[in-house]
C-alpha cells in the first residue's frame, strides 16, 4: 500500500515537471531552427503559469494529504490493537465475575456451616474448661512456694469446704505474666481439679456465701469458660441492676442461659410471664400492658430472632421446670428491657 501511494506521488511530480518544462523546451526547439516567434499572447502566458502554479499547489496539498493518510493509517492500526486488548481484558473480567456470582451463591452455606463449627468449638472449649474454677482477689506472692497445699488449705481451713477425698489438681497457676502484677491488682489463680465433683463443689460455695474474705483482701471464685462465652455473660452484667429496680426475678446460668430462677412458684413460662406484667406494671402504674398479653418467652424469641442475636433452646422442664431456657448471645440491656416491655424506655 505504501509502494502505491509512492509511485503514485512519483507519477504526478513528472506530470508536473514536463507542464512546466515543456513550453521552455519548444521554445528553445524554435529558437535553435531558426524560427522567428509569432508574437506572444502575454495574457495567455499568464494564465497559463498561473495555472500551473495552481496544478502544483494542488500536488504539494495532496502530498500533505497523503502524509496525513499514511498516520492516520498508523494511528488507525494502534486502535484496533487497543480494542482487542480491551475485549480481551473484558472476557477475562466477565470469568472472574462469574467465579465471584459462584462463590457468592455458596457463602450463606459457608456462613451456616462456620456458625455451627464455632457454636461446637465453644461447646467443646466450655467442656474442657469444666474442671477448672477461677480465684480472683488473692494477693500476691500469698501462695509461696507451693500453690496447689496453698490452695487446698484454703479451700479447707479458711472457706470451709469439706472435701471426701481431700481436693487434688491437675495443675494450679497465676494467670499472666508477673510484671503485670500489682498490690491492687492481683493476678488470678486458675485451678484444674483432678475431679469434677470438687470443682462444682467450689463454685456452689461461691453462689452461696455471697462475702469470702481473706486478710481484708475480697476473694471471689467463678467457673472457668471460652473468651465467647464469657462475652455473653458480660453482655448480661449491664441489664442486672435495671431488672433489680424492676424488681424482676432471673437467673443466669452456665454457661450463658437466662431464664426463670429456681422457684417452685413458676412452673411454666405463663407464670413467669404475669410475674414480669406484674413487676413492671408495679414500676409503671397505668401503663398498657397490652404487648406483654401473649406468651412471654415466644414474643422475645420472636423479636430477639428478628435481631438475629439471639436462639431458643427448647428445655421441657428438665432442670428449670419451664417450657423454654432462653440463652443470652450478645445483646445490650436496653435491647432486652425493650423485649420485657416494648413500650419501656429507661
């Protein structure tokens, strides 16, 4: 194509070249034969040159043309590159796209499966954890040199505990690095029993003597669960005072249920149910009650399933004598305080 366009150019440079050059040559052809020249039309001469420096001017505006062509040519090949480049890089985008649309279709599986996965591996954490039992509030450096006959002393002489056989443990430790340790605040003291009746019989005495003091230092004694789990019993500390002022009976238990406390007097959840109508209706007399008229633990697993925070585990009465054990995820007290009475705001 190029070649063409030359030669092309070539052609009319010499058509050019012999318009102009040929008058002069039949001039000078007359002149060397002895010719006399017939007068000269000077008019026609003029037109004539000035024709011809039109014909040239033409020529040189058609070769700029053809310059003009010839990158445009270029430029024109330079896109069509850059498209199929763009048409490639779309193709390879629209696979990924469908790999993604594939994944995404699999994750609220994936999301299940992980939940229940977590939901076991906390389950089998809290059960290895169940031997264990937590000792805050014992001053440094008290145990000496022995920590377990430190501890079994205590347990025995000091708090009271009678044990059959004499408590025995797998392993007793601070928890912490010791630099972190301070005369206000102690490290705490975690205990594995080597049997898990003596554990249990630790953590009934805590729940049961409210006060546990050694040297003026207060001394608590708590079971030990996962990070999760004691995440959700935290998430219950907040609501404890507001369900007090209520004068709202509960009970927390492990590893992070609430529910009715142990009572004779509520044997089913509708009698749980009038007893917080009653409570709260006792706090805010004139109040409509209204909302609370259906049954009280399936109205807050209707709305705490809404949120998504929280699930129902259907216990018939084998422990708490209730139709249902409501188990406390995570959820602020006023979350909660809106389930008990939606019309309350504290």
């Amino acid at each position: 194509m190029p070649n063409d366009k030359t030669a092309s150019k070539h052609s009319r440079q010499l058509l050019f070249s012999e318009a102009i050059a040929q008058p002069k040559a039949m001039t000078a052809q007359t002149a060397s034969q002895g010719h006399t020249s017939p007068p000269v039309d000077q008019p026609a001469l003029d037109a004539t040159d000035r024709i011809l420096q039109e014909i040239a001017s033409v020529g040189r505006r058609l070769e700029a043309m053809d310059l003009k062509i010839t990158d445009l040519t270029l430029a024109s090949s330079s896109i069509r590159a850059d498209i199929a480049g763009f048409i490639e890089t779309a193709n390879n985008l629209d696979q990924r796209l469908s790999a993604v649309e594939d994944h995404i279709a699999t994750t609220p599986d994936q999301e299940e499966e992980l939940k229940s996965l977590r939901a076991k591996l906390t389950e089998l954490e809290d059960r290895s954890r169940r031997d264990n039992v937590r000792f805050f509030g014992i001053p440094e450096q008290k145990e000496g040199s022995d920590i377990k006959t430190f501890l079994s002393s205590l347990l025995t002489n000091h708090f009271g505990i009678e044990f059959s056989p004499p408590p025995e443990f797998q392993r007793v430790h601070r928890i912490g690095p010791s630099h972190k340790a301070s005369a206000n605040k102690p490290r705490p003291i975690i205990a594995c029993f080597l049997r898990h009746e003596q554990a249990r019989q630790v953590i009934s005495t805590a729940k049961a003597r409210q006060l546990i003091s050694l040297d003026g230092h207060k001394i608590r004694m708590a079971a030990d669960f996962s990070r999760l789990t004691n995440d959700r019993r935290r998430a219950f500390l907040a609501l404890r005072p507001q369900l007090r002022s209520l004068d709202i009976k509960y009970g927390l238990f492990e590893p992070a249920r609430v529910g009715p406390p142990f009572n004779k007097e509520w044997k089913s959840s509708l009698k749980y149910e009038a007893h917080i109508k009653g409570s709260v209706g006792n706090r805010y007399p004139g109040m409509d009650l209204a909302p609370l008229q259906e049954d009280f633990l399936d109205h807050l697993h209707d709305i705490l399933e809404l949120k998504g925070q929280w699930g129902t585990n259907i216990n018939k009465g084998k422990r708490l004598n209730t139709n249902s054990t409501i188990f406390l995820y995570r959820l602020s007290s006023l979350d909660l305080l809106e389930v008990i009475h939606p019309c309350l705001r504290l």
